[in-house]
C-alpha cells in the first residue's frame, strides 16, 4: 500500500488490463475474468502525470484521492487515465484524475476541504488513511450531502461505525489476503515461529484486516511479536526491521503489509547477512520486490490489483454520476444485502517456482496462484512493471 520507491514506472502503449480486473472479457487472462464488467478495449498511453490527456474545460471531475506517494499507485494511474478515453467519460461531461497525498491525515483533509471549495467536483474516490477518524468522515459526508459521490478504493472506512460515508468499497479483500499471508508463512514453516509484522499506518482499514487475517492464516504455531509502524517513512520502515531482528532473536519470519515494506526487509537482511534465518512474506508486487523474488529473497508475494482499482473505481463513479442502473447492477449485484457494497478486485499468490511448497489447493475464493515466471510473463504481456 503507500510506497515511492519506483517513481519512474515507463507504462507502455496498448496498455490492456491488471491483475484480476474483474470481467473484462477476452483480453484478460482465462483465471482473471468474470462476469461483472463488460468486455473493455484498452489502448491508451496511461502516462505517469495525474492529468488526463483530454481538455477538462466544462468537465465535472472524477478524483481517485490515494493514501500516499508510492509506485504502488502507479497502475492506479494508468486505470484511471484509461478509463477516460476508454468509458468516453467526455460525452458525459466528466473527466477523471487521480491526486497524490503525502502519506498523512492532515494532507487528506486539506484536499478533501480544497475540493470542497471547488464546483467541478462530481465524485470522490478515496483510499482513507485511517478507518476511524471522525473528520476525515465528516469531510466525505458533507460531499455525500452535496450529491457528490463517494466510494472508498483499496482501503475501507471501519464498516461497523461508518459504512454510510460511502456508497461502496472497491479493492482487495484485505482479510483474504492476510488469511493468504499467514497461511503461506505456515506453509514455508510448518513447525511454526514468530513474525513481526511491518505496515505503515496500523488504523488504516487495510492494514487492520490484513494483520487479523495474517493471525488467523498463520494459526496456534505462530506468535506474533510485533506489529511496527513507519508511518511511510522509509528510512523507518528500514530501522523498523533492524529493530524486530535485533529485539527478537527466536523471529523467524518478516512479514511485509504494504508494498515498500517489502524492499526494507529485503535491504536490511541483506545488510546483516541473516537470509537463511528467515522467511520473507509481503504484500504487492513493487519492481523491486519482483526483482528480489528472482535473486532470491523473498518467499511469496500476495499482489493486489491497483490497475482494476482505479479503472474500476472511476467506471463506478461515474456509474453513480450518471445514475446508470445496468452498470452498477452489474458491479455491486447484491447491493443492499450484507456485503453486496463491496467489489472484489481479486489477488494473486505469487511463488519463486514450482519448488515452493505453498500450492494452490491452499486457497479459496479469487485467488489465483502462480510461479514468478508465469507472472512475470503475464506482466509482460500487457506491458506492466508491478501490481
């Protein structure tokens, strides 16, 4: 999740799809299609400037607002840059954007206030930065009052407490892929251990759900030792697992919960030579992350679908703008039954080789597993870097 450490992502022409972008037809891979979108051709140049490459005088905006800087963001980017030409959001009167926060509360709040001042507005994606902060709530709200559309992308409001801020959640199954995490750490040790958990904002609604699922995945045989903030600062991040490794000598694993976490355990267990004594299981598949995965260093990967993210994300809100029923009919099917307000964007295991002993009769639901070559070809295919 959050992460800026591949700024310079190159997204090729005839850019096609994302992991798991759900139902978008023959272009997709066989294991990613369903039946909830309708077929899309993509074939724009998703460039890495959060501008659309159209005229936005007299257009309503679509903003898809991140959590953070970070090359996690990057396929986002390129969904929702796609998804202008790709939805004709012009004849609508509407354009799409995506806009960069800083990593902080404070950052969201000054661009949801800015907004707020501004009359272009018609919906509002958000990945929240924290699941229960009332100000961040009663920001949305008062978009919500304005009949500005809001859904939460990626990242969820606490749905107990605040499931009204939004019309829907759009993203990963956070608990899935943390029960996934943890089920992968069992399976590398079956004999159990300890893990210390990096993350950079533990009351962010991803982070909760990954790290309860990751305690449910691992099971009795592991003990968790630590749970350790960055605050998206990576030199902490970094420091973070100096620390786990130095205050826990029986850790046995590293478990990373957003994507730049993952290139930290990396660096520091390279910097103390202490490969051998651990396992390496993280989230998101980062350039780098999938670099370490082929010299060796990391055990699995659990990768979301940042691209399905935004593309979907904006073809919802502008679903919601333009009050069409069929589209969201076919995406949230089950809207006002529990649950029926989420929409799965899927994820994918990724292992080094068929060596690994984590198989895919290990897993339920939408997750598809996969060896590093065969997703590495299948990023080459449709002209990706990360996911």
């Amino acid at each position: 999740m959050s992460r800026s450490l591949c700024s310079g992502l190159i997204w090729s022409l005839g850019l096609t799809a994302v992991a798991s972008l759900a139902g978008c037809g023959t272009n997709i891979p066989k294991e990613t299609t369903s039946s909830a979108t309708p077929s899309v051709e993509l074939g724009s140049s998703s460039s890495t400037d959060a501008s659309p490459a159209v005229p936005t005088a007299g257009l309503k905006r679509i903003i898809i607002l991140t959590n953070s800087a970070s090359s996690y963001w990057d396929p986002c980017r390129a969904g929702v840059l796609d998804s202008v030409s790709q939805l004709k959001l012009n004849d609508a009167g509407l354009t799409a954007v995506m806009e960069v926060n800083d990593g902080t509360l404070q950052g969201q709040l000054d661009k949801l206030r800015q907004y707020g001042s501004q009359t272009d507005v018609a919906a509002i994606g958000i990945c929240p930065i924290n699941a229960t902060n009332s100000a961040l709530v009663d920001e949305l709200k008062k978009f919500r009052d304005r009949g500005i559309q809001v859904i939460t992308i990626d990242s969820d409001f606490d749905r107990s407490l605040f499931r009204d801020t939004r019309h829907a959640f759009l993203g990963t199954d956070n608990a899935a892929g943390g029960r996934a995490l943890g089920q992968c750490a069992l399976a590398l040790r079956p004999e159990g251990g300890s893990y210390v958990a990096f993350v950079g904002e533990t009351g962010a609604q991803n982070a909760i759900d990954r790290i309860a699922g990751l305690v449910e995945g691992a099971g009795e045989k592991f003990t968790s030792k630590d749970t350790m903030a960055d605050a998206t600062d990576r030199s902490r991040a970094r420091e973070n697992v100096r620390n786990a490794i130095r205050n826990h000598p029986d850790l046995n694993t590293l478990a990373g919960i957003w994507s730049y976490n993952a290139p930290a355990i990396v660096d520091v267990v390279r910097e103390l030579n202490v490969r051998e004594k651990f396992k390496v299981v993280v989230f998101d598949a980062e350039p780098l992350t999938i670099q370490a995965m082929k010299d060796g260093d990391v055990d699995v990967l659990i990768v979301q679908d940042p691209y399905a993210m935004g593309y979907q994300g904006v073809r919802m809100l502008a679903a919601l703008v333009k009050k069409d029923e069929a589209v969201l009919s076919e995406m949230l099917p089950n809207f006002g039954q529990p649950d029926g307000d989420l929409f799965d964007t899927g994820l994918k295991v990724v292992v080094p080789g068929d060596q690994s002993p984590i198989k895919a009769d290990l897993f339920t639901g939408k997750i598809t597993h996969m060896t590093l070559s065969t997703f590495q070809a299948w990023l080459d295919k449709y002209g990706l870097s990360g996911s």
